[in-house]
C-alpha cells in the first residue's frame, strides 16, 4: 500500500504501461492485417519483429523475477515491481520504507524497480563486495543531469582523470591550507546568531546558506561572489537534487511525460551553471592560463600538493567550460544539503545530551589555548561528535553499486549480475550486530582509547558505516565535508549553549540526501542565560 500521495501517480505510470502495450499490440496487429491483405512478407515481417521485441521485453522480466525469487523481499507487480512498497511513505520518506523492508525481511532486501529498470537489492549492513573495484556506482538518474561530472560518468579512464584533478585539494593537506577560509565563513553567522532574538526561525535557512557559502569559497577562493542571492542559487541546487533523486527510484520514460519538472530543472541548471560560469570567467580572466601563478599550480600537482584552491586546478584542466562548469556543480550539488543536515542534527543530540555538550566544549576550550593563530584547532572529540551523527543520522541514506557481468554472493545468497546494490545506511548505523547501544548517542565510541567492559580495546570507526561511500569512487570530499562541519560545530560550542525547543514540528524531506524542516534548538549566547 502506497502512501495516498503517490498512488495517483502510481495509477498513472500502470497506465503509461498499459498504453505502452497496447499500442505496441496494435500496431503490430494491424501491420499483420495489411501484410496478410498485401500478401507481402517484407511487410509481415515488420510487424512480427515488433510483437517479437515485446515478448523478449515480457520474457526479460519475467527471468528478472524467476532469477532473484531466492532472494527476501515482497511480492512484486509486472509493470511497477515494488515500487508501492518503496513510495510507502511517500517520494521523500524512501528511507523509512526501506528501513521497514529491513525491519520485516532482515538484513538483505530484494526489490524490483518498475519496469525497464535494474532490480534492487538492499544491505542493512557494510559488506567487503562494496569495497571492490569490480563494482561501479549505480549513476542512472545522475547522468541524465550531470552527464559530465564525477556524479554522472561512469567508471574509467575519464572518471580517473577528472578525480586526479580534484583530489589534491581534498585530501587533508589541502583542506588544512584552506581551512582558514572555512571558519572565516562559519564566523560570520555566529555573530549573526549572537544578535538575533529568542524567536528566531531561520536557523535552518541559515544553515544551508552556510554550507553552500562554506563549499563556495573554499572551491572558488575570491572569485566567488559573496554578494550572490545563496536563496536563489541554493533553491537552484535543489530542484536539481529532487529531479536527480526522483529519477533514481522512477520509471525510465518520467523524463518526458513532466514536461514541467523537465522545464524546472532546466531552468535551474541554466541559473546554477550560469552563477558557476561566471566564476570560472573571473578567475580566467583575472589569472590566465599563461601566468606564473597557474604555472607553480602545475608543479604542486605534479609533486601531489594542493596547489592553490580548486577552481585553479579546474581551470588548467584541458576541458571545455561546460565540463568545468557541471564538475563545480556537482561538487556543490554533493555537499551542500549533506552537511546542513549533520549540523543542524549534531545541534539536536548535543541540545538534548547536557553531558555531551559540556564535555565537547571543555574539549574545544583546552585545544583552542593550542590552536594556531586562524585555524581552529580540530578536536577529535568534536570530530566523533560529527561521526556519531554521520551514523546516527546519515545525510545520504543509501548509495549504490552495480555490475553487468559479476554475481556477487551475500548472506549465502548469489546476487545475479545486473542487480544495483546498495546500503541502507539508516539501517547500518542502528544495526546492533555492528554497534553496542546502537540507539545512543555516543560520540567516544569513536575515541581509539576506548576500551570494552571486559579490557578488550573497542572502538568504532568510520569505516564501520561508510558514510561517504566505498570503493574507488567514495566522495572525493569527505575531508572537506568533515572539516566543515568540525568548524562550524567547534564555533557553535565556544560561543554558545544549545537548548532543546520541544514544541517544534520537524518534517524530513529526502532527495539526494534528507532536509529537515526546522532545527529545533536555540542558541544562547554563553553568559546570556545566566544573566
């Protein structure tokens, strides 16, 4: 059973279906009516070939389901497979109904996605097949968006030689000789935070301002424009997100039968690519090719350096600006909303965990008095804090693996090939079997000092869930994604306490990755509520 939300639209893909093939049927019917009245087999022979497509399309669907039966899942429909299990709950709350699946069938799920589409299978737990390089991220619905970039190519020389160009200023040195630019951001809203009132409602807003100001800056240093509406850019980025997302789990023909979505997202990318065009222009125009400065770029590439900020290296690459301009998109597009959502639901743990708070803030306190001059001192407690909410509360709740040609075995079970396989992460970082008390929010089950009840050193690490990916093609800016929101969270704690509001009514929306309503805290400037 549907949610009552999408069961028109369900109703109006069984009937895209039906109409499908009943025309089909027809055609092929009447082009054997006139070649059986021609007396022509050239003619005949159109219409067999066509009914012969059909019925391979029909016998391909019904060996999909013959050929994964072994596997656990509910009973799938010819034309929709379980596509009224996954929508439960409705398009955003995909996540819900998959941890449902778990809950009923255990730790493997097999769903079939409507037809003409790969059948599913879903892990609650990390399994060492994600980690092979046999296995390529499923990136259907991205490609028919970002064709050009690291979200939407598929594996390859071409994936390789884009993720050389970007790595280097992702990996921890290149995100430490910028951090400075990451707290610069994450400043100014914590003294726009010190001057507003006790009602103020736009902590959410202001957070995902935050985190496409944050990724903006550090990726396009000056050339980004400070003054720019981040509204309208970040609603941008969303509606681009929500038609990726709404591809992915839809069937293949929805493309073309909402010719509004297709107009919206259009317009979107064109607002998105001409914002990034415009940077890209700047920084060509402001540092040619030709200067020294692009030139010392090379040589820290060459001996694996940073090198300047990204946009530097993106520039000297021998692509076409489209290409630069969609790859900038799509690392926007891959951590913008992700890194609103962990803070603002870091925010709600520590607001509701006193404890917590008052031992990350000593924590901050003692490595600030160690921090160097504009850099703010990471404290790995703060550091757990954030992957205990990663696990807790995952921004993307499932990636995905696939492979045409390699079956891959899982709980004793073979997984024919051309099955997407992904991990409900949801379901990974709640998994007992994984994490003791899994249900508690405890960030030192990070701390590499921990030690179990019997002696047995124990601790949990990131690896544990995955959150950012697996394999070669794990997001190229989990430090950047990590250091973010360390920053951000180590500002938050120096400057204020964080108070649970218990009346707030928080709806999850989930695209590429889940946004809430609201936060439902408030920050109170240290020494305001002891006044």
């Amino acid at each position: 059973m549907s949610a009552p939300s999408t069961r028109p639209l369900l109703s109006l893909y069984r009937a895209i279906y039906a109409a499908g093939v009943t025309a089909i049927l027809l055609v092929a019917g009447f082009g054997l009516w006139i070649g059986l009245s021609l007396r022509s087999w050239p003619v005949l022979l159109v219409p067999v070939a066509v009914a012969g497509l059909l019925v391979l399309a029909v016998h391909g669907r019904l060996t999909e389901f013959r050929s994964r039966r072994h596997l656990p899942g509910p009973k799938p429909s010819f034309f929709l497979g379980n596509m009224s299990d996954l929508l439960l709950h409705g398009h955003g709350g995909r996540h819900e109904s998959l941890q449902a699946l778990h809950d009923e069938y255990g730790p493997l799920v097999r769903f079939h996605s409507a037809w003409g589409s790969a059948p599913f299978v879903s892990l609650s737990y990390v399994s060492p097949n994600l980690l092979g390089k046999e296995l390529d991220s499923h990136r259907r619905a991205d490609r028919t968006v970002l064709s050009r970039s690291l979200m939407g190519m598929a594996g390859g020389e071409l994936h390789q030689t884009h993720r050389q160009v970007i790595a280097p200023s992702m990996t921890f040195r290149g995100v430490s000789e910028r951090g400075y630019v990451l707290k610069d951001v994450s400043d100014r809203y914590v003294n726009k935070w010190k001057h507003v009132d006790e009602g103020y409602e736009g902590l959410q807003s202001d957070l995902r301002d935050w985190s496409v100001h944050c990724l903006s800056a550090f990726l396009f240093g000056d050339d980004w424009d400070v003054g720019a509406d981040l509204h309208g850019y970040h609603r941008a980025l969303s509606a681009i997100e929500e038609e990726v997302s709404f591809r992915a789990f839809h069937p293949f023909f929805v493309r073309w039968v909402f010719p509004g979505r297709r107009r919206r997202v259009r317009a979107a990318y064109h607002r998105v690519a001409a914002e990034l065009g415009a940077v890209v222009t700047r920084r060509e125009q402001r540092v040619p090719a030709a200067c020294p400065a692009h030139g010392a770029t090379g040589t820290a590439a060459a001996t694996g350096g940073a090198g300047g900020d990204l946009l530097d290296r993106v520039t000297r690459a021998p692509w076409s600006t489209e290409v630069r301009v969609e790859e900038l998109m799509s690392l926007i597009l891959g951590g913008a909303d992700p890194m609103s959502y962990v803070l603002s639901q870091a925010l709600v743990m520590l607001s509701l965990d006193p404890h917590v708070q008052e031992k990350a803030r000593k924590t901050v306190e003692a490595s600030s008095s160690r921090a160097q001059e504009g850099d703010p001192g990471p404290d790995p407690y703060v550091r757990n804090i954030v992957y205990e909410t990663l696990r807790m509360f995952p921004p993307v709740p499932f990636s995905a693996k696939f492979s045409d040609e390699r079956a891959v075995v899982e709980q004793g079970m073979s997984i024919p090939p051309g099955t997407v396989i992904m991990w409900m992460k949801n379901a990974v970082g709640k998994n007992p079997e994984i994490f003791r008390e899994a249900e508690r929010f405890d960030p030192d089950r990070f701390d590499p000092e921990r030690f179990s009840a019997d002696g047995e050193k124990r601790n949990d690490t990131i690896s544990s869930f995955l959150p950012f990916g697996a394999g070669p093609r794990h997001c190229v800016g989990n430090r950047l994604a990590e250091q973010q929101c360390v920053v951000l969270l180590t500002e938050i704690l120096k400057n204020f306490h964080v108070v649970p509001l218990r009346h707030v009514n928080v709806r999850f929306h989930s695209t590429i990755s889940v946004v809430p309503s609201a936060v439902p805290v408030r920050l109170v400037p240290r020494g305001k509520d002891q006044r």
